[in-house]
C-alpha cells in the first residue's frame, strides 16, 4: 500500500453537492491513498537531473535563493511551514521541492530538524536556458527576469558594469530587462542575486465561410447554433493583431468612425481599440497583408448592419470587439514588455476571451517567460480565455506563448468536407516537457475581410485563421450558458451561468470530433481534434445529456472528488473532460505542471479507464495516470449501461487547493440536483425556506474563520454571505436580508472552516 499524504486539516470525508443537468450524483470529496511519484527522489530542471540522495549542497555566505525538498508531496501544511519559517515560495520545483527566498541558516535549520530532505544553494547554470547554457543558441538579445524583491535600478547598474548592454528595463507585474551580452559574461550576469532567469529573445511574427457550419454541426450548410439564435449577442471578445480597416463593412458603424486609439461602447462592433505598447501603430497595413482586419472578421464581423449578404461573417456575428493593436512599425509585431499587461486591457473591457495569431519567430515547442506571464495572468484571471494559434511550421514546433499551459493552443485543418485533414504546414507538438499541444484544431482555410478595401473579402490560410474561428466559436458558448440553456437545453434567466475559463476550455475540448485518418487522439498535430459544438450543448429533447462542474470544489493532495454517472444507453460514448487553470510553472523546472490532477472512471463492471489512456480515439483500460497535461480526456464507446464512478484524484497538489471544471456528455438519466445522504461530517449547517429573510444555524467543531456562499442550481455561485469571519467552537444562528433581485428556487450554500466543508440547501419562496 503506498503512503497517504494531505493537508493535515483535512477531514475524512467532506460533503460538498453543487449537482444538476444529467444523470450524475455528487460530487462528494473524501481522502484517497496516493502512490509517490516514480523516482521522486529527483529534482528535475531543464538544465540538469539531481539526485538528492547526495548531500545538500549550501554555499558559504548569508545566501538568499535556495531549493527545498519534502520527501513526499508537499501540501499547504509544508507550504505555511516554510513561511513561518521566513522564506518567501518563489515557484514549484519537480518533484516535491521548492525554489524559495530566505536565509542559509534558516534552511540549515529545517534540515537539522529534518523538515526537509534535501536542499541546495540556487546554482547560476540552473538561470540559464539550455540553449544559452550550451552557447548553441546565443542571440543578439536576452530576455531576463528578475525576482519580485529585486531593484531593478540597481540591478541595471550591475548587468552594466559587467559589459551588459540594457535595452529596456520594465517594472510591472513581473521585473525584466532586455540585454546584450557577451557569451563570457553570462554566467557572471546569472550569478547576480536579483536574476531569475535568462533566455534568448525572438521577436514575435504573424501567423499568416464554411467554417461556419464545420465548427457548429459538421453537417453541410447546417449552422445550427444561429438557427436557435446563438450568434453571439451580449458578449464581448477580444483579438490582438496587426491592426484592423475600421472602415471596412464588416465593422463600420454609420454614427461613430474610429481613427485614433480609444473606448467607443456605442459603437456597432468595435467597443475600445487600444494600443498593446507604446510602440504600436494606429491601423491595419499592406506590410502585413492586413493580417488583423482578417482574423477579427473571422471572431465576429458581420456586414449585415450595411445591407450585405456576403457569407463571410465572423463565427459570432452578433458578438462586440475589444481590440487590441499589436501592429508596430513596418509592420512587425509590438510585443508588450510583459504580457500581463497586454491582457489587463481586455480583461477590464469585460472582454471573456482575447484571440492572438501570432507568436515567437525562433523558438519552439518551449516554456518561455511569455508562457509563464500567460499563465500567470490566467491563474490570477480565471473568467479569462486566452486562445493563441500554434503557428505555421509544421514539425518545427509550436510558438510560445502558445505552449503556455492555460492558454488554447489552436492547429488548422482545411476547410468544408475536407476539414477532416489537417493543413499542410499547421505546427506541430508536444511540447518540451511532454504536454499536448496544440489542443485542438480548427479550419484554418477562410474567406473574410481584406483591409485593402470597404467591402471586398479574401481567402487566408493558417492557424491566424483557426484560432479566431475557435474563439468566435467560444462565444457561442459563453452566450448559452450565460442565457440558462443548460440544464434545462431552453434558455433560462434563472439559470445563466458565467463561465470559468477552465470550463470554456473544457468544453471545447469535450466538443471535438477526432476524424482525422493517420492522425488519432491525442495526437501532436490535431491535438483532441476538431471543434464541433453540437457535440457538446445539450438542447431540449436531445438524447446526448450534460453536465457541467465549474470550480464548485477545491482538491488537495490526497482527495478525491467522486461523482456517480448513471449511463442508460450505449448510442453515445460516454465523455469525461477534467480541465483546470494551473499556477505559472517556475522557468528553471523541467515539467511545467504545477497542480497533478488524474482523472479516472470505473465501470459498472469495474473496468478502470485512465485520463488520455487512448487507442484508435479512444479510452482504454490500464495504463498509467498522465502527470503531465492539464486536460485529462475519457472518451469510451458503446459504454456499459448503469452507475459508472467517475474521480477527480489531487495526486500532487504543491500549491493548493485547486479547483477544476468537469463536463461529462453521454446518453445519461436526468436527475437534477441531489443532496447527498449518509456521509458523515463534523460540520453542521440547518437552512430553513426563506423569502425575505434567510436564517441559518450552524455548528463548528472548533473555532476558525467562517466563509458561507451561495450558490443556485448551476452551481453559480450568487452570494459571498460570510467572508473569513473568526467565530468560536460551538452553535450560531445568522440572519441575512435578501431584499433584492434575488429569484425564487433552489440554492445551496456551501461552509467552510479548518479545511472542513459543508453543503445545505436553501429554497427561496416567492
């Protein structure tokens, strides 16, 4: 039997039901037993494998970065641990260790007390990339991040004296310069305290109508989702390109001409257009064949308003634009000096999604401080998508910051009845350290606007083309779930949802259609294949079901969340999809995952089927749990008729606790929401019916601080009622006036307190 690790505050069986849509009860969380990594012994950098069975290794000095490594998976205990003891967690570190800030005796200390079982002084080669480290990849420019304590004034003056050339310096969310600097002196640079992290610099390039009916139904001429209405109205999406004609007819509005950076929220299509960097320059231009004129029509142009019957508008035409202008002079890109930035603008337009068609010009298939900023905006936004074309080198390799983990890679395929095969030239994975990407794929053949002109449209190929068509096709989504189509598959006020990115991302994932001869799931070149929405929303009469779990629950090392699915027909494979946001991975480490969740499913039988173990597109048995993507796949055909149990496993979880979306699709029973019964908690929570006022009683086990939410029948959460209030061991009662818009029905409210959660449910009469 292998070791079981968790939070120590973690009770053995925690009640937590948010259920609704298909046939499936729960989810409950309870504590599962977890295997150690194979040879977890290893610390695994990009630069070198160590074998911690050696000695420490602690430099003479008052030190300041160091890693720290536990023996077995490190949990919030160790985490609080290590900041009680003065250090500052700068990033996880594969497997069980930490890159940390602190003093050498403070880390002495900890191993004397053998709280930690290995440590090390932060070494100078470990900061470089293996390119630099090698001399084989030695670029005019460097790319350095710099640790969030730094100064970054005087840590110019340092690279400096050391005949470094400091092109820029920016000081943001993240601290970095961009630098010349001779071979000999680079370790010299990676030895200053205040660098993280240094690789070359690419500068970013471009990635140069019947996608229409492909992305919704993959029947010929069939756009099923506008047929019921869905084209994207009330949502705002977001591209970053080259530049866009604002008077071409697929944007122009007759009251308002946009000809300068600004926020129009009156205008028809394009509600702000804004630069991405100082450097950017107003406008589309033949230097990029009017690249973002292109890509932004192919999101959501619609020459309607003008009279026109083109049919080459956007995938939702109905949808606003929040445009970002990454065109810069002579038509080369202008990259923000951190992403974060860039993002921010979007972000705070109310934009849920940004669409970028472009990416790295030399280097590929890596995790580069473009990912990490993008996953780190992501991990700190998680409402927002950020979807990136993976490029147009074929077996070269995927373009950062498509690599980055919580971002949608998006391949191209050709287009109509061929869409089938994939484009010739689409970029393909995985990744450096092993992760699919890119994700999933798209036509990549489309007809849309030509900035050259007013009205005239053009073809464009390549994966510019598909990721827009992803993103538009998102939009579609955001407007179904945000109009209370699920559960119900007929919109619903009541029951509109807004969406995580994690569900976005899961949706589209669990959508796909995997057709592709030569090239099954997952594969490097189509990723889980191609976007075909109707595979995935559920409408009224259907007999393909749906459900939906976004963010409800928060897993750490050693749970598991356990759902009961109740399959009652074998017509439709039964679809599992586990997609969660992950924190930003530490530049030095060799896997980027952060959060290990592993996925599996048992059988009414109790055949045991693995996240992405597949053959011929679909699950297996056997195989081994992936601690590598975080998007875990079961696809399983012709699936036993009963009650199949479904896990969600916190295998590894160093920076918990972590939420995760779920979609689950199959010819299941309908069952609504459930309370579960039988499971023991040392919490109690009482709700009686309420109108105007709800009361509650509660009991604790012993004191902490409360948080009491509520969520309805989407498992949307409505109301913060208590947020972090101390409150001693023993009986409460609480009253809250809910005098407001609140509608009548069924809600739940869900307790926490010393790692301990409860749910109750709480019905609102009129």
């Amino acid at each position: 039997m292998g070791r079981s690790y968790g939070d120590v505050s973690s009770m053995n069986i925690i009640a937590l039901l948010l259920v609704m849509g298909a046939g499936v009860e729960g989810p409950f969380v309870r504590r599962t037993t977890i295997e150690p990594y194979e040879n977890s012994h290893l610390v695994i950098l990009l630069s070198e494998t160590i074998d911690t069975r050696t000695p420490p290794i602690l430099a003479d000095g008052p030190g300041s970065r160091f890693i720290v490594k536990f023996d077995s998976p490190p949990t919030n205990a160790e985490r609080s641990l290590l900041k009680t003891a003065g250090f500052t967690i700068e990033g996880y570190i594969p497997h069980y260790a930490y890159l940390v800030s602190g003093e050498t005796q403070a880390v002495q200390e900890l191993l004397d007390a053998q709280t930690i079982s290995w440590a090390s002084t932060y070494e100078p080669r470990w900061k470089l990339a293996p390119g630099l480290a090698s001399g084989e990849d030695h670029t005019d420019t460097l790319h350095v991040l710099l640790f969030a304590d730094a100064d970054l004034a005087a840590t110019v003056h340092l690279v400096e004296d050391l005949s470094g050339v400091v092109h820029s310096a920016h000081d943001g969310v993240n601290k970095t310069l961009m630098i010349s600097a001779d071979e000999e002196h680079l370790s010299e640079i990676a030895s200053l305290d205040a660098v993280r992290w240094i690789e070359p610099f690419y500068a970013p390039r471009f990635h140069n109508n019947q996608a229409q009916w492909v992305l919704q139904s993959w029947q010929a001429e069939v756009r099923s989702l506008w047929d019921r209405g869905l084209d994207g109205e009330g949502v705002v999406l977001s591209t970053g390109d080259s530049g866009i004609n604002t008077g071409h007819v697929a944007y122009r509005d007759s009251t308002i001409e946009i000809t300068d950076w600004g926020d129009f929220p009156t205008h028809r299509k394009i509600i702000a257009y804004q630069p991405s960097a100082p450097e950017a320059t107003f406008g589309d231009t033949p230097a990029t064949e009017y690249h973002g004129t292109h890509t932004g029509c192919t999101v959501c142009g619609d020459d309607s308003y003008w009279g026109k019957e083109a049919p080459y508008d956007g995938m939702a035409p109905k949808a606003k634009l929040y445009f970002v202008d990454v065109g810069g002079p002579s038509g080369a890109p202008a990259y923000p000096s951190d992403y974060n930035d860039m993002y921010e603008l979007p972000w705070g337009g109310k934009a849920k999604l940004m669409s970028n068609s472009w990416g790295s010009g030399g280097a590929f298939n890596i995790y580069d401080i473009s990912c990490r900023q993008t996953d780190e905006f992501v991990w700190d936004h998680p409402d927002f998508l950020i979807l990136y074309s993976a490029g147009n080198v074929g077996a070269l390799g995927v373009s950062p910051p498509s690599t980055a983990k919580n971002v949608l890679s998006i391949g191209a395929t050709f287009n109509g009845a061929s869409a089938n095969t994939p484009f010739l030239i689409s970029s393909m994975g995985p990744t450096d350290d092993g992760r699919i990407k890119p994700n999933l794929t798209a036509p990549g053949i489309l007809i849309s606007a030509d900035g050259a002109s007013q009205e005239n449209y053009k073809d464009g190929a390549g994966t510019s083309m598909s990721s827009p068509a992803v993103a538009g096709a998102c939009g579609l989504i955001v407007q179904y779930l945000r109009e209370g189509w699920y559960p119900s598959g007929a919109p619903s006020s009541a029951d509109g949802i807004e969406p995580s990115s994690a569900l976005l991302r899961a949706m589209l994932v669990s959508s796909t259609i995997a057709d592709f001869p030569g090239n099954p799931i997952p594969d490097p070149t189509v990723g889980w294949g191609r976007v075909c929405l109707d595979s995935v929303l559920y409408f009224a009469g259907e007999e393909n079901q749906l459900y939906l779990d976004d963010n409800s629950l928060e897993i750490g090392t050693g749970d598991e969340a356990v759902y009961k699915v109740d399959v009652e027909g074998k017509d439709w494979p039964l679809r599992v999809t586990l997609v969660w946001t992950d924190p930003p991975a530490d530049l030095a480490a060799a896997k980027k995952i952060v959060n290990d969740l592993d996925l599996e499913a048992m059988s009414p039988s109790g055949g045991i089927y693995r996240g992405n173990v597949f053959a011929n597109n679909f699950s297996i048995t056997g195989g081994s749990a992936d601690a590598t993507n975080l998007e875990e796949c079961l696809r399983i055909k012709n699936p036993e008729e009963g009650t199949w149990t479904v896990r969600v496993i916190g295998t590894n979880v160093p920076e918990g606790p972590q939420p995760f979306a779920l979609v689950i699709t199959g010819d299941m029973a309908e069952t609504g929401i459930k309370e579960k019964e039988d499971i023991q908690t040392s919490l109690d929570l009482k709700v009686a019916p309420f109108t105007d006022q709800l009361i509650i009683r509660l009991y604790t086990p012993q004191a902490g601080a409360l948080t009491l939410e509520m969520f309805d029948q989407t498992g949307r959460k409505v109301r913060t009622l208590i947020d972090e209030r101390v409150h001693p061991e023993g009986e409460a009662t609480f009253s809250f006036n809910l005098r407001d818009s609140l509608p009548s029905g069924i809600y739940f409210l869900r307790l926490k307190t010393c790692g301990e959660q409860v749910t109750s449910k709480a019905v609102h009469l009129k």
